[in-house]
C-alpha cells in the first residue's frame, strides 16, 4: 500500500499532469505552521531565526503564518535567543573545550545575532576561563599522542588548538608554558 501510494505520487511529480495547489486560508496556514514549529523545537532547541527560516521552506508557509507562530512561542517562552545562545554555548564547552572564536562561528551559523553571542560568550567564559579550557585540551591531546618532541608535531598542536577556535597569543603562551614544564621535568 505504501509503495502504491510511493509511486503514485512520483508519477505525479514526474507527468505533465500537475494539480493546482490551494493556498490554504490563513487560519489554517497559522495553525500548521504553529504546529510544525512545535514539532521543530521539539526535535531540538533552535535560534529564532533558524526557526523561521525551517518554518518558511513549506509552500504553504508564509511570512504572516510564520510571525504569528513565533510571536506564539515566544510568548509561551518556548523561544528566545539569549537562553539558546547560553545553553548551546555552555554544552558545547561542557562537551568539548573549545575556544571563543569557534563558538563565536558556530553561534553565527545558528543564526544567533553578533550582541546576543557576545552576551552568551561573556557569561560561558566567566564560568570556565577560556585558560583552563585550552589547559585540558593540551592535556588530552598530549595524553593521546605524546609530548610533542618535533617541531612538526609542535606545529600540530598549534594547528589543532586554532581548529578549536583557541586565540593565537593563547595558544603560543600555553605550549611554551607546557614545554618549559616539560624542560623543568626533564632536568
């Protein structure tokens, strides 16, 4: 049944026979595009405007539809970017250490704005300074491969703490700071 069903709509889609779609009436459109929201934000938590830019890929969905949803939810308090910005930041710290600059990217690609992040960045990193977070990704990355003993396994520790969004000044102040701990050990 599934498949007849697969392939009747394919047939559809692919023969010159198309049926005229109906715009739904808009009470209708607000109250699906209310509920695809809801379904979207249960799946996991997004930034208002990531939201609204999955709301409006729907041919039904328009931009009233898709205001009045998100109005919907942020009265409800089921939206906001300050507290998305914070949680997703805080995880992703807890997870990973990562630096500012590649949670500041990340941020960006959810479509958080550039004061909203900023904000979130602030409070993250006065939790867990950014100089413990770079200090345990040192300590893993050197529990995994060894004390780097070359200048090209130095050179790829610089190069994967940059990947982790870690500041250049940063990173060359803690290496160093590990190899004269090192020096001092060996001695």
């Amino acid at each position: 049944m599934r498949r007849a069903r697969q392939r009747k709509f394919k047939e559809r889609r692919e023969g010159e026979e198309e049926r005229p779609r109906r715009p739904l009436d808009p009470e209708k459109a607000r109250e699906r595009t209310l509920q695809r929201a809801v379904k979207l934000l249960a799946a996991k938590p997004r930034s208002v405007a990531e939201l609204r830019e999955r709301l409006l890929e729907k041919e039904w969905a328009d931009e009233a539809a898709a205001d009045y949803a998100l109005a919907k939810l942020k009265e409800y308090g089921y939206l906001d970017d300050e507290r998305f910005a914070f949680g997703f930041a805080s995880y992703r710290v807890r997870q990973k250490p990562v630096g500012r600059q590649r949670l500041a990217r990340d941020l960006k690609t959810k479509k958080v704005s550039k004061e909203t992040a900023d904000a979130a960045l602030e409070l993250v990193y006065q939790e867990t300074p950014e100089e413990e977070l770079i200090a345990r990704a040192i300590e893993k990355r050197v529990r995994l491969r060894g004390r780097p003993a070359t200048r090209r396994e130095t050179k790829s520790l610089y190069d994967h703490l940059l990947r982790l969004g870690f500041s250049y000044d940063l990173i060359i102040r803690k290496v160093r700071e590990a190899s004269a701990a090192d020096a001092d050990e060996d001695e």
